[in-house]
C-alpha cells in the first residue's frame, strides 16, 4: 500500500527511527486503534504542540475485545487515518504493526492487580478488557519510551487504568487525560458512531442531554434518585437500551451511595443502540 507518510509495522525499525531523534524527553505518544475521528485528531493535536516528536500508534487491539464480532466488526481505516495524521503534521511516526509483531506467541492479555479499578462498570461488562488495554499500552509505553502519552476523557475508566498501570509499573511516563470531543448535537465522539443510522445518530444526543441532567439533579437530590431517574428515563426508550448508569468517586471509581462534599464524583453509562455499545462520562462536582 502507498501511504503519504512512512507507516513502521515493526518494533525494531521504530527503535531505530526513535534512536535516530535522540533522547531530550521530548517524546509524545498517541496509541490509537485506528479508525480515527475529530477526537483522536484532537489528542494528535495536542500531542504535537506538546512535543518536539509525536509517535502515533494504530493497532486493533484483538486481547482488549471480549466480544469476537465486535473485533471483526471493527472498521480498518489505514489510508484514511494516515491521511488525518499528515493532515496535522508531516513529522508524526505512525507505528502500526500487525497482531504478530505484537503478540509473537500467544494472543493472550496479562494478567494485572488495579486495585480495583477494573472491577466496575466496563470491567464488570467485558471480562479481561482492561487486562488487554494493559498489555498493548505497556508494551507501546515500554517500546516507544515517550515523555507524555495522551488518552481520551470518553475512556475515563481507561484513563484511570493507564495511570494505575505505570505506577505499579514503574514507567516513566506522564500520562494526559484529555477533554472528550463531541459531535454536534452532543454525541461524544466514538468509531462506533459510523455504524449507526442517521436518524438514531441525531437522536443519541439523548445519551448526554440525559448526563447533563444527571449531574444537575446531583447538586440537589440523593445518588439513589438521579441513577432511578435515569433507569426511567432509558425505560421510556425503545431504541436505547441502558447497560448501566453509575456514579463514582473519581479517584477509586468505587460506586457512590451517599455524597461526600470532599470527593469527586463522575457519572458513567453505557447504552446500546441499533446493536451499538456507547459509552460516555460526565463529572459531576
Ligand atoms: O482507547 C483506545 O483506543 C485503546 O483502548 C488503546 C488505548 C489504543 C489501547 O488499545
């Protein structure tokens, strides 16, 4: 394939290639799994203006994916994503190897201790996702060796693994949660967006009108209420199904009953639409 920038699929190459920069700790790194949107070019954006060079990574992480159809459901965009990426700047490694040169021998995640963190809401949906989103960015974090690496808001969960995971790690890195990007009518940003309809894409604007509501009826009425508000709310939906609303401390994710003026709280959901999982957070002090 022709590409308007060089594409490394290998982690010896992109070695060499990072070797040749030198080493002033002014590396920044995106890992993506391709499929890129306004909010991946947001966190690209960001990352350039942050640092002398920017790695971007694209690999469709198989070991993060519990459910097979959603892997081979998801979309493969190399040309375009590249042409995104050159787009913003000219000098952007883009690394994109295949499932081999990640995993040699076995396709399996490891297994990690987050304290925690990966026991709720996507981690209690998707058995051993957050083991797989561990080992793919360990291994990027540990071959790229980049100063900052940048994560979305809309994976506030993920984020807060990823944090977890270079301190029990001990890795080096600063790790940047960045705002999350929203389509027009509200919609936050998702590859997933493209494989809904027209209509149900205009009409998902549903899910964050519902998250801004929740969090304005958290300044006034008990944890219980909003998340019973919100179960009505997707009851009254024939089209969008609610997987879970919950509400946490956003430090330890640990779901909140009562409210505590000295902790941060966050509100999650996740919804199913036309056969579509979407997620999406909002912070609500
Ligand atoms: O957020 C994503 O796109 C993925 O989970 C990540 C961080 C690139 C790991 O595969």
């Amino acid at each position: 394939m022709n590409f308007s920038m060089p594409v490394i699929q290998t982690k010896t190459k992109l070695t060499e290639e990072l070797n040749k920069l030198g080493n002033d700790n002014d590396l920044g790194l995106v890992p993506t799994m391709g499929a890129l949107h306004k909010g991946h070019a947001s966190l690209i954006q960001r990352a350039v203006e942050e640092n002398k060079n920017v790695v971007v990574s694209i690999f469709v992480n198989p070991t993060q994916f519990n459910n097979k159809e959603d892997l081979d459901k998801y979309p493969k965009t190399l040309v375009a994503d590249i042409e995104l990426i050159s787009a913003i700047s000219a000098n952007i490694i883009v690394f994109a190897p295949d499932v081999a040169e990640i995993y040699p021998d076995t396709v399996i995640p490891k297994i990690y201790d987050f304290e925690g963190l990966d026991k709720v809401m996507e981690g209690e949906f998707r058995d051993d996702h957050f083991n797989g989103v561990g080992t793919i960015v360990e291994e990027l974090l540990k071959t790229v060796k980049p100063t900052r690496a940048y994560f979305g808001e809309k994976d506030f969960q993920q984020l807060r693994i990823i944090q977890k995971l270079v301190e029990i790690q001990k890795i080096p890195v600063e790790i940047i949660g960045c705002e999350i990007v929203r389509e027009n009518n509200g919609l936050a940003m998702s590859s997933r967006n493209e494989r809904l309809s027209s209509t149900i894409r205009q009409n998902a604007a549903f899910i964050y009108e519902t998250l801004k509501t929740a969090k304005h009826k958290f300044g006034m009425e008990s944890v219980l209420n909003v998340k019973d508000w919100v179960a009505k709310q997707f009851k009254n939906s024939s089209d969008f199904k609610l997987e879970y609303f919950e509400i946490t401390d956003v430090e330890t994710l640990t779901p909140a009953t009562n409210k505590n003026i000295n902790i941060k709280y966050r509100a999650f959901i996740a919804v199913y639409v036309e056969g579509v999982r979407l997620i999406d957070n909002i912070a609500l002090n």
